[in-house]
C-alpha cells in the first residue's frame, strides 16, 4: 500500500475566497487567483469561494470588511489579501510562492 501522496497534503495550500455576487472585481479575483494557483501549486490546492451575499455567517465569523478578501489558511502563517489580485508579485509574495 503506498501512502506517499498523504504526505504531502500535509503542505497543501488551502485558500478561502471571500466574494459578492457575481461583481467585475470578485470575477477578477476569482480568474487571478486560479491562474496563480494553477501555475505554482499545480494540484497541491484547494480553493472554497464564499459568496458573502449568501453566507453572511461566514463573513462574520472571519471578519471580513472588505471584497475580494482571499485568506491563505494553509501552511502556516495565515495570509490575507484584499482587492482582485491583479498584482500577481504582491500576491506570489505575500503568499510566499517564488516566480
């Protein structure tokens, strides 16, 4: 039996994308954040998107005061950013992915 893949979920990067609706900005976001993912993370991801105009409790519980606010929850530190996450060098190094 091989459990090797096991180990590395360990490390696997795990994000929480609060948006509203379906806005210009929470499409950028959203389209941002896959392409940076797809790219340094290959598979190692998972993404949940909140929609905040339909899960408020979520909103609350994680304070969030703005949209587009993406939490990186997983690995260690925690990680947020707000706005559409055009920046792409600002998100790589905030999330401490390299180029």
């Amino acid at each position: 039996m091989d459990n090797s893949s096991d180990d590395s979920s360990s490390t696997r990067h795990k994000f929480m994308l609060f948006v509203s609706g379906m806005s210009v900005k929470s499409g950028h976001a959203i389209e941002n954040l896959r392409r940076v993912c797809d790219k340094y993370l290959a598979e190692n991801y998972e993404l949940e998107i909140i929609d905040i105009s339909r899960d408020t409790e979520q909103a609350v519980l994680h304070q969030i005061v703005a949209i587009p606010t993406l939490i990186k929850t997983n690995p260690a530190p925690r990680r947020i950013i707000l706005g559409d996450l055009s920046d792409k060098e600002k998100v790589l190094r905030i999330l401490n992915l390299s180029e």
